[in-house]
C-alpha cells in the first residue's frame, strides 16, 4: 500500500479539483492488489472515479483501454501484471513510441520482473518519466533463507513470465 498512500500524497497536493479518474487495467480481472488500492484511495477520503477494465488475457484489447484513457483525460492508469504494464507503460526499448500514453502518469503493480521485462532501469531509478510500481517477487537472499529454515517450503513460477 505505500505506492497508494504517495500516490494519495500526490493527488492531495496536485489538484484542487475534487474528482480524479483512474483507469485500472487487469490482465484476468480485479483482484486483492486492485481491490486493496480502490479501498486505500476510497478510505483515505478522495473522491475518485475508478475506470476498470479487464484484458481478460487478451492483448489485443490494450489500445483500447489505452484510447479510453486518453479520451477521458485519466489522472493516472494502474496496471495488473506484466502482460498489461508492458503493454499500457511500454518498455524502455519504446520510449518514444507514440501509441504509449506517456503523458499519463502510470503504475504498476503485480509484476514479477519489472527490471527482466524492461519496464525500468532498475528500483533505484526507473529511467521512465511517469511510471513507478511494485513487484511480486522475493529476493533470491530471502528465498535461500526461507528454504533453510523450513525445507518443506516450495516456490511455483510461470516458465513464460520474464
């Protein structure tokens, strides 16, 4: 929740306008990370229309969700996964493509390897103007650690996920 309280942070100081919109895009729907930051926001007491759409694992329905977004002037697109980032933020490798909403400010959460599938530089520095996220994965320091103290404990991956 700390991107969604500097968000929050940020909307407080930005604008006094009292209504914001924020375009969320799911890769297989809306689930506890999406809920997690619509309640965070909700309770922190701004009023914010949430724009949700649901890829529903199908790529092609991306520019779209990226048209709508700039059709309805989004204050910021959260995106679910790496599938959906990479195809709403780009990658660094597309910095000046024109079909990347680059003038939308855009998070990301739910990435395994945002570093792998070129969405920043690295968690120091993103090299991106306008995109900043979370990632889902635990250090490789952590995983050793926690395999030793409980050898019963297992890690499943998706052999296509950078």
């Amino acid at each position: 929740m700390i991107f969604a309280a500097a968000f929050a942070a940020c909307l407080a100081t930005q604008a006094t306008a009292a209504q914001f919109k924020i375009l969320i895009a799911t890769w297989r729907g809306c689930e506890e990370a999406c809920n997690g930051f619509q309640d965070y926001l909700n309770e922190a007491g701004i009023d914010i229309d949430f724009l949700i759409r649901n890829a529903g694992r199908d790529p092609s329905k991306l520019p779209d969700f990226i048209a709508e977004a700039r059709a309805e002037q989004v204050d910021m697109i959260l995106t679910w996964g790496t599938s959906v980032t990479r195809g709403i933020a780009g990658t660094l490798d597309g910095l000046d493509d024109p079909a990347i909403p680059h003038e939308i400010p855009r998070v990301f959460t739910v990435v395994s390897d945002p570093i792998g599938a070129r969405i920043v530089e690295s968690f120091d520095h993103t090299g991106r103007n306008n995109v900043a996220g979370t990632f889902n994965r635990v250090s490789a320091c952590c995983d050793q650690r926690s395999f030793s103290l409980c050898p019963e404990l297992a890690a499943l991956t998706h052999s296509l996920r950078p």
